[in-house]
C-alpha cells in the first residue's frame, strides 16, 4: 500500500537530485522519459505512490522558481511543500554552483521563432489558473522574505530582463501576430498603423505596441513579456508599465509569450496588471539622507 508517511532526507535528496538531471536536460534541449524516471525513483523511494511524486516534482518547481530559477515545463509549481523539501532544494543549489545558471543561461540566450502567421491559431492558451492555498503542519506555503544567506543567487527573470534581443525577438513575434489578428476580424484597414511603440520611440512609453482593439477603432497597448522558460516563470515589469496598465485599464494589455524558442505559446492578461499577479519589490531606491 502507498505510504503517507512525511518524506525522509534520502527521499527528497533522491527526488530533488533526479528532478535537476531532468532540468540540466531540458536546459539543453535533450529528450527524457518522465514516465520513466519516475519508475526509477519509484524503486529507490520505498513505494511512493505516482500522485505523490508528482506533487512532489511540482514542490520542487515551485522552489525553484522562488529561488530565482527555471523550471520543468511539465510540472506545475504547487507551494504547498515540505520544509526538509525547501532545504534540500537549496542546499542542491549551492552544490551545484554555476552549473544550472549556465546551462539556464544557454537556453535564455536561444533565437526564437518567427512565424509567417500560419501557425498564429494555435499559439493562444488560457492564462494559468489561480488556486487557493491553505497550509498544514510542516508545510510552508509561501516563501521566506528578506535576507538569503544562498551565494550566486542570479535571478532568471532578470537575465531576461537584460536580454534585449530575446524582447525584441518577442516584440516582432507580437506585432506580426497583431497584424494577422486584425486580418482575421476583417480589419486590415488599421494594419499600417500598427505602432511598434518601444522601437520607434524608445523605451518608457509604459507599453510595447500600440494595436486596435478590432472590433472597434480603439486603441489597445501592448506589453511584451517573452521567455524561452514555461508559462508560469516570472518576469519583471517596472513602476511605469504598472502604473500605465491601471491608468489604460480598458485599453491595455499584457501578452506573455512561453516556449518562445521551441513552441511559442501566449496568453494574455488585459486591463490593471495588478488583478492578475502578485507583484514583489525587487530594488529599492536609496538617496543619501541630508
């Protein structure tokens, strides 16, 4: 019978040691068989049932990315996880040094592709569902703020960030797809004035491209979020886009483009960016007191 009993050291050691194998891997892009690494962990776990390696594996995602990294695609974060899990997790990290900041490097730094619009119909997917939490005994359900003793901490989201060519390849892939979009509700009127604000422009407008709505001649503007990393990486976004998708509620939307350098996928979150995600100071501004 499947134990649920709480997950000793050497369990979670096991499981987190196999989920980095399988990351290093997706990092450089070489095929794997979940199925088959969990029936491998199976045998070393003392007969965890599937479900709960599973939630297992979407724990450790969740740690991951709270502590600035990547992520197996096919594992959902869920933070509902273990505290012996999240010391593992770290202590993993620091084991591993540079090693998984360069092979997440290599693949932040990977050309995306730029469709012809054939393929535009099936990029669009649901945003990611909001779920409740609650907490339990041993359980942490979300992460520690302040100070983090963990050296080499290079967040991943702002490696992105810095990563003009991938947001730019992102802005192109969106305008391509406005353009096809208007097309397709019998608007091609307002394709040629189609703005393609942060490149024309500069930075600092508070949003990427300025589109139509389609069904009417409003105004829709755009802010691009690409990564090559799965639907649920986050990404940072400054005070001035914030502050322009609540003053634009109606005419405003974020499009945040996944899989970007593999299977581009997209979904959109429209209006006050603030309804739909938690946002988390990441710099502070300091001035020297006179």
């Amino acid at each position: 019978m499947p134990r649920s009993d709480p997950w000793s050291r050497a369990e979670c050691e096991a499981i987190v040691a196999d989920y980095i194998d399988m990351l290093s891997r997706e990092c450089r892009g070489e095929s794997f068989n979940k199925s088959q690494h969990r029936r491998v962990l199976q045998r070393q776990l003392q007969n965890r049932s599937k479900k709960s390696i599973e939630f297992k594996h979407q724990n450790i995602s969740a740690i991951l990315l709270e502590e600035g990294h990547i992520y197996i695609r096919g594992y959902r974060p869920a933070k509902n996880y273990q505290r012996l899990l999240r010391k593992v997790v770290v202590e993993s990290l620091v084991a591993e040094g540079n090693n998984l900041i360069n092979q997440e490097n290599k693949l932040n730094q990977e050309r995306g592709k730029l469709f012809d619009g054939s393929s535009f119909e099936e990029i669009l997917v649901e945003p990611p569902e909001k779920k409740i939490i609650y907490p339990s005994k041993e359980i942490i359900s979300e992460p520690a703020s302040g100070y983090t003793a963990r050296p080499r901490r290079i967040d991943y989201a702002a490696r992105e960030a810095r990563n003009r060519q991938l947001g730019e390849q992102g802005e192109k892939f969106i305008l391509e797809y406005e353009k096809f979009r208007l097309k397709r509700l019998g608007r091609a009127d307002l394709i040629s004035a189609v703005e393609w604000t942060s490149k024309e422009r500069g930075d600092g407008a508070g949003y990427d491209i300025r589109s139509f709505e389609g069904l009417t001649d409003n105004e829709l503007f755009i802010e691009v979020k690409t990564t090559n990393s799965g639907m649920y990486q986050p990404f940072l976004i400054t005070q001035n886009e914030v502050a322009f998708s609540e003053t634009r509620d109606s005419q405003y939307a974020l499009y945040r483009l996944f899989d970007f350098s593999r299977d581009p996928r997209m979904f959109l979150l429209p209006g006050y960016i603030r309804k739909h995600v938690a946002l988390s100071p990441q710099l502070y501004k300091a001035s020297v007191q006179q």
